[in-house]
C-alpha cells in the first residue's frame, strides 16, 4: 500500500521512516503538496500539517513525532515510536466504518454531588438539565455534550484510567479569564495559565475537579502567536507573578 509523505525531515530521520514503512510491508512516496494523488497522507511537520488543512486535505498528523524529540531521539532513535505508530494504522485500516453518533456522553462517579456539580456547571457555563439525590446531567447541545454526574456509592475513586478532562475556548484571553474566575470560585489551580510549545502549542490552564480529576481548559495559538515562539520553547506563563507549579 502507498503512503504519501508530505514534510521535510533531514536525510537520517527520512531513511528510517522509510525503512520502517518498508518493515511493516507500505511503499512510502515523499510528495510535495502539489504532487499529492488518491490515497492516505501523512505530515511530518507542523509547516505541512497547516498547509494540508488549509487546503481541505485529509491526513494522518504524525509531526508531534519529530516536533517533541528528546536527547535520545536527537541521535536518530525514534524506531520504536514510528513502529507504534504504524501498528495503530494498521489497527485503524481494519475498521470496518460505520455512521458516527451525534453526541458525546460520559458519566463520571464523584464523593460530593453537590460540590461537583458547582463545578462543572461553572466549567461548562450552564445550570444543570436535570438532576436528582443521585446524579445530576449537565447538557451543552451546542457542542454535542452530555456530561453526567453520579454518586459514587461508597466506591473508591481512582484517576488511573481517566487522565484528565478538557474545554476548549477561542483565545488566549478566554483561558485567563477562566483562572480569574477559577480563583474567585475557589477551585483548585494545578498549573496557572501558560503558553506551552512542545508537542501542540496551546494556552493552557489546568485545574482540579473536587474529587481530583484533572480538568484543561485550553486554546489553540493564531498563526501570530506561533510566531513568537522561543527559541528554548520554555512555556511563558500568562498571568503575571504566577509561578510554575
């Protein structure tokens, strides 16, 4: 099968892409924009990844891969994290498609319902829909949510599984203002609002549920605010006289 490759990648770095996609029985083509025909693509830097979204094109995001390199990878030692990669192509080449559902759900078990409920009520900037002595639903048709609240009966809460929960905004200013009103709510700071660089660049701030679920509210960097990234990639923090954490 072929696999277009859009991006630039030095020469060792694109001599063991290759022969990984060889290994795993793909015919890799490195394509520019222009030359890209019918069949799967994948970007291997961020300058190609906004291009084939701004010009429509599906493709497979694999430039976080190189963006976020670490002093071992420098060395040319990322084989082991393209053939991850590839195995999950491989998985997702074996499904089977159907039509995706219209909405998002997820129950979440929490100790105090009353105190959950004031927080992510606040988070999510609505009264609850319904709610009830032992779960409370919180419902956003405008972006497909429908959150809902349990009592957790006695169980254990443990946040092993659950990494961490997350709202999206438009800007910079949307996520400082969530620290503001966090503070003035008395919920919990985990980490007060940042730019961050490696990886996807976003505004970030991050908080803590009642019960201690990692929350992010986050957003996305214009293309301006790309452009003043350091050269460190050191996160810039947005709120002055925070600390990081």
């Amino acid at each position: 099968m072929h696999l277009q490759i859009v991006g630039e990648l030095s020469t060792d770095r694109l001599q063991v892409v290759k022969a990984c996609l060889e290994a795993a029985g793909y015919t890799p083509l490195f394509c520019r924009l222009d030359e890209l025909g019918d069949g799967p693509v994948i970007s291997v830097d961020k300058q190609a990844s906004c291009a084939l979204q701004d010009a429509g094109i599906p493709f497979y995001n694999w430039d976080l891969l190189f963006a976020i390199l670490g002093p071992n990878d420098q060395a040319g030692m990322i084989t082991d994290k393209l053939e991850e990669r590839i195995r999950i192509l491989k998985a997702v080449e074996r499904i089977q498609p159907v039509d995706a559902g219209s909405e998002s759900h997820a129950s979440i078990r929490v100790h105090d319902l009353a105190e959950s409920s004031r927080f992510y009520c606040w988070l999510y900037g609505v009264p609850p829909k319904e709610w009830t002595h032992r779960y409370v639903t919180i419902h956003r048709p405008e972006i497909n949510l429908n959150l809902v609240l349990l009592v957790a009966d006695g169980l254990d809460l443990h946040h092993d599984i659950l990494y961490h929960l997350g709202v999206g905004v438009e800007t910079k200013e949307q996520v400082v203002a969530y620290y503001h009103s966090a503070v003035a709510n008395g919920f919990h700071i985990e980490k007060p609002p940042r730019t961050t660089w490696r990886g996807t660049p976003l505004h970030e701030l991050w908080l803590k549920d009642p019960d201690g679920t990692l929350i992010e509210v986050y957003a996305r960097l214009t293309a301006a605010e790309l452009a003043q990234m350091p050269v460190d990639k050191e996160p810039v923090f947005l709120v002055p006289g925070t600390k990081p954490q």
